[in-house]
C-alpha cells in the first residue's frame, strides 16, 4: 500500500514540474511557453516515469530525445527558440529522471 502513495506522489512531481520549468524559461530567458510545449512536457516526464519505475528501462531517454528531435526538426528555424526549447528539454528530462530513480529507489527491495 505504501509504494502506491510514493507512485502518486512521484506521479504528481512529475507535473508540478511544469510549473517550475515555466517559471524558469519566464525569468532566465523571458520565454512564455505555449500551452501544448507544457502538455508534452508533462506527458514526457510522465513517460519516463512509469517506463523507469516499472521496468527499469533507461532507454527510453533516448526514445523521447529521438521523438522530440524530429517532431522539432522542421521547426528549427530560429536558433534562439531551438537553445531554448533544448534547454526546456533538458530540464524536463532531468526532473523525470531524478523523480523517476528517487522513485525506483523508495519501491524497490
């Protein structure tokens, strides 16, 4: 019973995090964030989740870098929105692994 409420509350993190990431882009590089920039990174921090807490898989980093590279890569026209785009990436990626070990680490025995 105890591992699902750090699942939920991992799962939670996971989208609070938007908010954090938001705020960051805002202030360091006064980029406000379409609404569906937030949505995909919530569902990829999601996705990182439940596929390193469930199963281990660390290769899954890599399949959201290669989805998120060509779903992006005719849009890469204006480099100052690509670094920041990357660096939205990046953040995300971070946060969903860093909840996704602390996770793994408070389940597994």
């Amino acid at each position: 019973m105890t591992n699902w409420i750090i699942y939920i509350s991992g799962a939670i993190l996971c989208v609070i995090v938007a908010l954090f990431i938001q705020i960051f882009l805002k202030l360091v590089f006064r980029y406000k964030s379409k609404r569906i920039s937030i949505w995909i990174g919530i569902l990829e921090r999601l996705l990182l989740f439940v596929v390193i807490v469930l199963s281990g898989q660390f290769g899954i980093v890599g399949w959201v870098l290669g989805a998120k590279a060509v779903a992006r890569f005719s849009k890469a026209i204006d480099s100052k929105e690509s670094g920041i785009y990357f660096v939205g990436t990046l953040l995300s990626i971070l946060f969903g692994l860093t909840i996704a070990i602390i996770t793994r680490d408070l389940t597994v025995k």
